[in-house]
C-alpha cells in the first residue's frame, strides 16, 4: 500500500519503521496530529491537544534514536490518554464541570508506562460524567460522535477514545472499563479490545483524595482500544509493567503456557428472554465459523447464569456507589445525569447493608463457577449486546433507554462482577456499523483471548480499513 499515510498505520508497523530510521517519530507524530486536528472538529474525541508538546516529545526521541535506538518497544508511537486518569500538569475532570481544573500531580501508572515505553500522548480523550455511562458525551466537552455514523452512539465511557483511535488520532487509545467501558466503544466503532482481568495493569490516580471503593476496585481495570488486535497485544505488552502503587496488579508474564491440543472454545448465545437481533446472531455464527477454520475446537455450552451474575454485579457496584459517590454525583453531575442514574437505580436496585455484604460475598462463588468452567473451556464465545450499536442519547431516554443499554448488557457487566479478562472483535458489519462479539479467557490469559481474536480478525478483516476507505 505505497499511498498509506503513516496515521492509518499500525502501531506495530510504525514502531518498526522508527526503529529501522525508515522514518522519525516526528514524523509518525506529526502526521497524526495532522489528522487529529483536521478531523477532531466533526468528531470531538480528543479534548486537551496536546500536539505541541507531543511534537517536542517526538524531537527529543528522534536525537535518543540517533545515539542509542529505541528507549522501548513503542518508540515514538502517538497515543491518546483517557481524560478521568491522571497526566502530569494536566486536568482529570472525568467528565464534570466542577473538575475542570484538578490538575494532576504526576503520572498514573497506566501512563507511565506507555511513555516508558516510548509513546507520545498527542491528546486527552473525552468520557462522560463521572466515567459512568454507556455513550459519551457532557456538558464540559460536548458530545462525541460515531465517526462511523452521526446517529449513532461512540460508545462510553471510553467512547472518545475508540473514537480517536477509529479517526486515526494515533495507533493506541487508553481506556478504561468497570461495566463495560472499553467493549462498549470498541464495539460502537468497529476497534479491537481486550478488558484485562483483575491485577493486570495498574490503577492509580495521584490526584486522588481518598481510596475508591472495594468493589470499584475489584471491578475497575486499564486497558488500550486499537484498530487491530496485534496492537492491543503491543499496547498491552507495554502497559502491564509492574507499578507499586496498585495493589491489587501481579507481576505475571505476558504470554502464558501453551495449551495442548486444539484450544476447545465454549459457545454460548444464550439470551435469558431477551430478543437477539439477527446481525448480532449472524456476528456470533461467524466468529464461530472463523475460530472452527483457525483450528480451535468450538462447542455449545451452557454457562452459569450470566443475566443473573451481571445484575448482581451491577447491584453492587450500584450500592457501593449510592454510598460514597452519589452526594458528589448530586451535587456536580448535571440534571439529566441524575435522572439518568435515577433510571438506573430503578432496573438495578442498590444493595445496601448486610444485602449488599451478601451479594460481596457471593462475588466468589460466581467467580468459582467460571474458574471451573475455564479449566475445561479456556475460552468462552459470547455475545456482548443482544442488538447492534444504539443510538447516541438512547441512554438518556427515560428507563426504556436505560433498560436496553444497562439492563440488557449483563453479558458485560458480569466480567467485570467476576474481574475476568474479556475481548472484544468485530465480526460483521450491519446496516454501515460493525457488530463486536465477546470472547472470555482465563485470568492472566489476555494473550489466549487476542489470538482468538486475530483469528476472527484475519477472516472478517479489519474495519478500520473499511472505515478509511470512506475517506
């Protein structure tokens, strides 16, 4: 492809280039801040350009180059950084008017480490308030659209990062994921994904002026969105170094052992009484297909009750955040959020007191179950919704709205209930918008999860070309 220009390239692709000086990093960053600031107005992922900075970042890289070769494997790399963690001299509002100012202190450990690696932030990308909601969009920023579709919603809460990554505003996007905020957006806009398991990557806001909650925690993890699965791979590669400020993250090796034998894949399309959309039905068939032609041995299975463990997943986290979080969501969050949320209260009801201790406690025997279940089925296909992307303010439509997009998610909300690692990979495209399908591995198994991944990948193709295609 002797016309690509280096923003529709991979990161895997750049860093290579770079390291053979076949080009700068000034220039692998320069032309994704070109793309970024042509394209960002119609767009509206990245909120905080940080083009000059990241240009003057790149120079000093490219001398590095010249006397001493790459400080790491993403050297050069232009990447977007999640608004809601923090960044040295830089604004954490997650999304809330009243934050606007909290400038942070010093790095995250997410951060760190890709700049450790040698990527170059070029911009902060939006979420909505308070990092809690299935489209992104606040009255800081504005919304974020689909750059698939106007109509259609970029996902939340890391919509503008999948955004950014799907409009070519660098290789890599940060993102992070407590019910789904890496697989919503990642399946919105066609991107690649994987929700690392609990004690993966690190989690730390310097900033911060109190832990969060146990739950929070347990649910909560970092992750990267990218256009292709071999650059979640390097991206997670990268971020998973070990970081002493989180401590909950194991210092467990990237790659695990090989499996013998064909990799036997559990299949579910399991629907709980919901209706399945047929595009979503024929997404699943083809990863199905796709993963039997890659060689994995694929069977129907049925799982633990996934509408069951993702509503009281869901019920919790709801708890815990009535209790610590809800004066602050009251007091700052807009009109709109908090009826919102009041939608969410009533599909979902907060656990509270020794409901809620129960429910903690039954975390683990769900977890069990799934633990068992991996040890004969490493991996586990799933749907992740039941309908193709909705619509942007879908959420915001009273509790029908809430209903579809929260309640009907179980099959997100559940893993991140039981802090298993999950994919996310594109497997049809309907109607001008690409439809993701979910694949479960075991925990530390990441790399198990994006090998299936890419295979479905190499047969489907990657969207972003698609989407590039469009001009």
């Amino acid at each position: 492809m002797p016309d690509i220009e280096l923003w529709q390239l991979s990161a895997a692709d750049l860093a290579e280039k770079i390291a053979r000086k076949d080009i700068s990093s000034r220039e692998a960053v320069q032309s994704s801040v070109e793309r970024m600031l042509d394209k960002n107005p119609s767009v509206n992922a990245v909120v905080n350009d940080l083009s000059d900075t990241a240009l003057q970042q790149a120079a000093q890289l490219d001398d590095i180059m010249a006397t001493s070769g790459p400080v790491g494997p993403l050297h050069g790399v232009p990447v977007t950084i999640k608004e809601n963690i923090d960044q040295t001299g830089e604004p954490t509002p997650n999304g809330v008017v009243a934050f606007k100012d909290a400038v942070a202190p010093a790095d995250s450990p997410f951060v760190a480490n890709l700049k450790q690696a040698g990527a170059v932030v070029i911009g902060r990308t939006n979420t909505p308030e308070f990092s809690f909601r299935g489209t992104t969009d606040n009255p800081l920023h504005g919304r974020t659209f689909n750059p698939w579709n106007d109509w259609a919603s970029a996902g939340g809460s890391s919509g503008g990062a999948a955004a950014a990554v799907m409009s070519g505003f660098g290789a890599i996007a940060h993102g992070n994921d407590i019910g789904g905020s890496l697989r919503f957006p990642a399946t919105c806009t066609g991107a690649a994904t994987v929700k690392p398991g609990l004690g993966r990557t690190p989690a730390f806001n310097p900033s911060q002026t109190s832990e969060r909650g146990l739950l929070a925690q347990l649910m909560s993890v970092q992750g990267v969105i990218c256009r292709e699965v071999r650059d979640v791979r390097l991206g997670m590669q990268s971020a998973i170094a070990y970081q002493p400020q989180d401590p909950w993250q194991v210092p467990v090796p990237w790659a695990g052992s090989a499996v013998n034998g064909p990799i036997k894949v559990g299949f579910s399309a399991e629907t709980y009484g919901f209706d399945m959309d047929p595009a979503v039905a024929e997404a699943l068939s083809t990863a199905k297909t796709c993963l039997l032609d890659a060689g994995y041995q694929v069977e129907d299975i049925q799982t633990p009750n996934m509408f069951e463990i993702g509503r009281d997943g869901m019920r919790s986290l709801f708890g815990e955040t009535k209790a610590l979080l809800q004066p602050a969501m009251r007091e700052y969050g807009s009109a709109e959020f908090n009826a919102y949320f009041d939608h969410c209260f009533e599909i979902a009801p907060p656990y509270e007191g020794d409901e809620l201790l129960a429910a903690m406690g039954k975390r683990s025997h769900y977890v069990r179950e799934w633990t068992v279940l991996l040890q004969d089925y490493p991996l586990v296909l799933t749907p992740f919704l039941l309908a193709p992307t909705y619509a942007h303010g879908r959420d915001y439509e009273g509790r029908a709205g809430v209903e579809e997009i929260m309640l009907k998610a179980f099959y997100s909300f559940a893993m991140n209930f039981l802090g298993l690692p999950a994919g996310n990979i594109p497997a049809n495209y309907n109607d001008g918008l690409p439809i993701g399908v979910q694949i479960i591995g075991r925990r530390f198994r990441e790399d198990m999860i994006l090998d299936a991944c890419e295979a479905i990948e190499e047969r489907v193709g990657i969207m972003a070309h698609r989407l590039f295609a469009r001009g």
